[in-house]
C-alpha cells in the first residue's frame, strides 16, 4: 500500500519546487522586516536537512552505504518534499517593493518557467525520474556511486550541472510573473542553494570516482554558466 502510495506523492512533490515559483511568494505591503529574517531561519532549516541527508557520512551511518540505497532515496525524497512545501507553507510575506507585470511580460515569464522544467529534466522518461525518485521497482539513478554512469552527452558536454542551471532560470524566470521582494528573496535564497551545493556534490564525486570524474571536469570545465563558472 505505501509503495503505491509513494509513486504519485514522488512525482506530484517532485514538481512542488517548480508549482511553488508558478504560484509566487508572498508580497504584502507593509509587511515586517522580521518576516526576513524568519524567512532567513525557515530556509537555512530547509537547506541544512537537504545538505546533510546527501552526506556519504550520513548515509553510511544511518543506510549502511555511503553511495545509499533505494529506500535512502526514498526517505530523501519524502522529507525534501514535505519540508519545501512546509517552507511553501510556513513562509512569512514580505513587503518593501512590489509591481504588477503586464500581462504580455507574465506570458513570457511562464514560457521561461515551463521552457527551464522541461531543461531541469532533460535526461527524462517517467521511467529515468522513477529511478531519480527511488520509485519502487526501479534501479537506483543519479547517485555518486557506480550504479550511475557520469553523463557526458547533451547539456553535460556544455556544463557539468546543467539541471542547477535549469532551477536557476526556473526562480528568475518567475520574477517576470511575480515581479516583488519576496519572489526575488526566494530565487536568490533558493538558487544560492542549489549553485552551493555544487562544491559538495562534486567533493562527493570525485571521491567516490576518482581519475573518472577528474577526466570529465577537464573535459567540461563549466559548472553551471558556460564562460562564467
């Protein structure tokens, strides 16, 4: 029952950080400064659960493998979702500024958005994200360990990240919709999340790969911004 239940809760949560940014933060004129901070607080919750449950320490000590396992995955994704949209829900408005776009400026905002989900997942059939989401039944993908293959080919020959890239241009992106304080509080706070972690996967990476993951970084030198970093 529970594996049948996770399947549509993976997949539905799986686009809860996209609906989010659709949706928009809230703005409200007047609102505290505190509620910023309380946003600071709320975010840095979310982010250190995330940051600490990819650990191979983590995994090691709580899963018995560092490279983790399906039902690592599984757990993974459960709470990442259920803490985002408990961030979603829990946030506080923030005022300072705040404008309305036109409406031809929130159709291309909406393209930007639609057009940058479809880049985050590339690599995918629902097949390849049941695999990304430890659905039950599948083999485990997008792990450091062997089970993964590096991948080269498509985005992967440009930059080394390219689904960081894509959640970076999904967060701007809504600012065309949603053009006030609290959108662009968390596109930067949610986009230094994901360019951050960059430097801790890839420590990961290369421990677990070695020579292999080295080849692919000299190979492809860019992170996420092809001529930038």
């Amino acid at each position: 029952m529970l594996a049948r239940l996770y399947t549509p809760f993976a997949f539905l949560g799986a686009m809860s950080f996209s609906a989010a940014f659709f949706m928009g933060f809230r703005h409200e004129a007047g609102a505290p400064v505190a509620n910023i901070l309380f946003n600071i607080l709320l975010f840095a919750a979310f982010i250190v659960v995330h940051i600490a449950m990819t650990m191979p320490a983590f995994k090691r000590a709580v899963f018995g493998r560092p490279e983790g396992t399906l039902f690592e995955r599984q757990i993974y994704v459960t709470i990442s979702i259920v803490t985002w949209v408990g961030l979603y829900w829990f946030h506080e408005p923030i005022g300072l500024f705040g404008f309305t776009s036109p409406a031809w400026l929130q159709f291309i905002g909406y393209c930007g958005m639609v057009l940058s989900v479809v880049a985050f997942f590339e690599f995918a059939t629902f097949e390849a994200i049941g695999g990304l989401l430890g659905k039950p039944g599948t083999d485990l993908s997008h792990s450091v360990g062997d089970e993964t293959p590096i991948m080269r080919e498509g985005s992967y020959a440009s930059v080394r990240h390219p689904m960081y890239r894509a959640a970076f241009f999904i967060t701007f992106a809504s600012l065309l919709v949603h053009p006030n304080a609290a959108q662009l509080f968390f596109a930067v706070m949610t986009s230094a999340g994901f360019l951050g972690f960059i430097p801790f996967e890839e420590h990961q990476l290369v421990k677990a790969r070695g020579d292999e993951y080295r080849d692919y970084m000299r190979a492809t030198p860019w992170r996420a911004f092809r001529g930038i970093w």
